[in-house]
C-alpha cells in the first residue's frame, strides 16, 4: 500500500523527499490533493450536519468499485471512515444529528457517535415528529407505518434541524479558523457562507446531488459526495434481508 501511494504521489508531481514520510502523512497529502484543498485554506474547521449526509446515498445502487449492489443490500455512512477521512485535512470537526428517546437503535447510534467523534463534539437534540398527510397516490409506495386523525391518513416523518445551532457555534469559532467545510446539501446555509466571505474566511462545500445556485456561489471550493464515497460508506443488509 505504502508503495502504491508513493508511485501516485511522484506520477502526481511530488519530489522524492516526500517518500520519507509516513503512511498516514503520504494518504493525507494525496487525498488533500485530489480535492484540491491547498495551503491556502489554512486551518479548517468541518461541522457535519449528519440529517443531510445521511441521505446522500440512499438511492446509490453501485458500491465504490461500481458493481452493482444486491438486493437486500444498502450503503450507509461509516462514522469510523467519515471521521478519519474528516480528519485528513480538519484541525477539528462537530458532528450535529438528532436523536429519538423512545429508540434503542436511535440512542444507540448517538452513543456511537460520541465515542467517534467525541462526547464534546457531538451535538444533538430530539427529534421532533411532523405529521404528513398522505395522497392515494403515496400510499402505494409508502413504506412507513400509517397513523389516522380527522384530516385522513398520516405519517410521522422526523425533523430535527440544526442550521440555527451549526450558524451559531460557526461564528463562536470563526476566530480560530481560518475556512470552514460544511457537510451538507442545506440551501439555508448560503447567508452564512456569504457573510463568512465578508470577514475573510474560506468556505468548502462537501455535498450530495443537486444544490440551489445561492449555496454554489456561496462557496470557494465544492467536493461532490460521489467522489468521497469510498473513504465513508460501507455497504450492510437491509433490515431482514
């Protein structure tokens, strides 16, 4: 592997004192140059708002070699993968996601992600449950349980939103910064990004599908979530599969 990495690294252009590095240090070199984030960003800070990325490969059927998944296969964040990739090019990353009191699987995961990324880095509130009243023609499809009130047929969809929260603790440590990266596909973020450009800072954008014209102008730097994709997935079995 350590010499694999040297070869792409001197094809890439690096000098020959660069092979005296470690492991780690060539792996972090190489991936900071494929997604372009040079020098010039400086120290990063990464807020992960986990609702969003979670959802970010939810429709992939390839795995990261491009073979076709099985059917009681699905692709999902690896938490260990996403936080070391994270840490390649962040001198500190926040993770934001909400948690259901009334799950074992849900506050198991939050139990999971303090012990990844650490218990003062995790930021979580519960999640709140919104009901959606649902069309015939959603009903054919829907694969979550049903509920009824006097407006018809319903389901409880989760909303836990942390924009208010990640925009807040941004400007907290702006000062110690000099750019941000932001995990998230959130249109609501583009005020932040622009007033950040006001006062200086850099702004790097990791997002999945398409964005609003607002967020990608907002920014100095996107990395597209299909280009990461195999340093922070893995692939598991659907439920009863």
């Amino acid at each position: 592997m350590k010499i694999k990495l040297k070869l792409i690294l001197l094809k890439k252009g690096f000098g020959q004192t660069n092979f005296n590095m470690d492991l780690p240090e060539l792996k972090k070199q190489l991936i900071r140059e494929e997604l372009g984030i040079t020098n010039e960003f400086g120290r990063i800070i990464t807020f992960v708002d986990f609702a969003n990325v979670n959802n970010w490969f939810r429709e992939d059927r390839q795995s990261i070699d491009d073979t076709l998944l099985k059917e009681n296969q699905k692709i999902v964040i690896d938490l260990d993968g996403l936080y070391a990739f994270l840490k390649l090019f962040s001198d500190d990353v926040r993770f934001y996601y909400g948690h259901d009191p009334s799950s074992t699987g849900s506050m198991s995961f939050l139990y999971k992600t303090k012990s990844v990324f650490g218990k003062g880095r995790t930021f979580t509130k519960p999640i709140q449950w919104v009901r959606h009243h649902v069309s015939d023609y959603e009903l054919e499809t829907n694969t979550r349980n049903l509920f009824k009130d006097g407006d018809g047929v319903y389901v409880r969809l989760p909303k836990s939103n942390f924009d208010v929260e990640i925009a807040v603790d941004v400007m907290k440590v702006i000062d110690r910064c000099d750019s941000i990266c932001l995990l998230s596909s959130d249109a609501d973020f583009a005020y932040l990004n622009t007033h950040l450009k006001t006062k200086g800072k850099k702004v790097i954008l990791i997002k999945g599908g398409h964005i609003t014209h607002q967020l990608r102008s907002s920014v100095h730097l996107r990395i597209n979530a299909q280009n990461i994709k195999k340093h922070i997935t893995q692939i598991m079995q659907k439920p009863g599969g």
